[in-house]
C-alpha cells in the first residue's frame, strides 16, 4: 500500500487551559479576599463614625476662634471653650465619670494620655478660672491663642483606654 493513500491525519493536541471556568480553590480565595476588604471597610466605617464627634468638635473650635479674631472678647471665648471641651469630652467618656468634675480634678482628667500636661502645667489651666473672671480684664491676662491650642491639642488626641 502506497503510503500517500492511507488516510491519516496530522496529531491534534488539545486546546490550552483557559482561566474560565476557575476552579473551586480561586473561588474560595476570591471569598476569603471580599470578605477581608468588607471586613477592613466596615471598621474604617466604625472608626470615621466614632471620630463624628471629635471633627465636629475641631470645627466648631475653628468657628470660635474665627469669631475670637473677628473681635469676640476673650471672657467670652474662654466661656465657649470651656464649653465646647466639656461637650467634647462626654462624647467619648461616661457621662458619669466627666460630668461631675471640677477644678483640679476636671484638669488632671483632660490631660491623661497628653505629653506636655497643658491643663494642669500650662495654659490650659486657666480655662477653669477664666469663664468666670471680670471680662474687662480678663483680656490682658489671657493667651488666647495658647489657650485654643491647648484644646485643639485635646480634642485632636483620642482618649486612652484607661479613661474608661
């Protein structure tokens, strides 16, 4: 028989591995990694929820010191303030534990976890004595702007675990 007449034809191979259909083990690992991101998205969600507060607050402190250098006397700013980090702080702490405290106490309490102790050894110690000092002359005794620092360096800080 000549070999030219028998019907033979040329080796197919198979066709190459496509990516799809993928199989169970990627699809396992594409689980795993949704459920990873939705996991890092929700408590990056918890913690901007948490941190409401805290940017309000920092905005409300720059709308005080806005009205400070458009002509607000310091008695009254030393008022707002004082204010404003009392309602800062009960944001994040039990009411029963902030709430009732005075002087000393309410100084000590705000400079837990801060560095340079800027309630109780610097000016931040006059934001007890001064929404009650005589306005007229209040405003040469005050440093208002250290003192604004000084809640701004409170309100930008978290609180520490040992607060609660």
């Amino acid at each position: 028989m000549d070999p030219e007449q028998i019907p033979l034809r040329d080796l197919h191979l198979p066709e190459d591995i496509g990516w799809w259909p993928l199989a169970p083990g990627w699809w396992l690992l594409i689980v795993i990694a949704m459920a990873g991101v939705f996991y890092l998205s929700y408590r990056q969600y918890l913690k901007w929820q948490w941190n409401a507060a805290r940017r309000s607050a920092l905005a409300e402190l720059a709308e005080i010191q806005a009205e400070y250098v458009g002509g607000m006397d310091a008695s009254r700013l030393a008022k707002k303030l004082s204010i404003l980090l009392r309602r800062g702080m009960l944001a994040y702490a039990p009411r029963g534990k902030v709430a009732g405290l005075t002087g000393d106490k309410w100084l000590e309490w705000l400079d837990r976890g801060l560095d340079d102790y800027p309630f109780t050894k610097g000016i931040g110690r006059r934001i007890t004595s001064a929404p009650y000092r005589n306005p007229q002359k209040i405003g040469d005794e005050l440093d208002a702007q250290g003192l604004i620092d000084a809640v701004q360096i409170r309100l930008k800080k978290p609180l520490s675990e040992d607060v609660f």
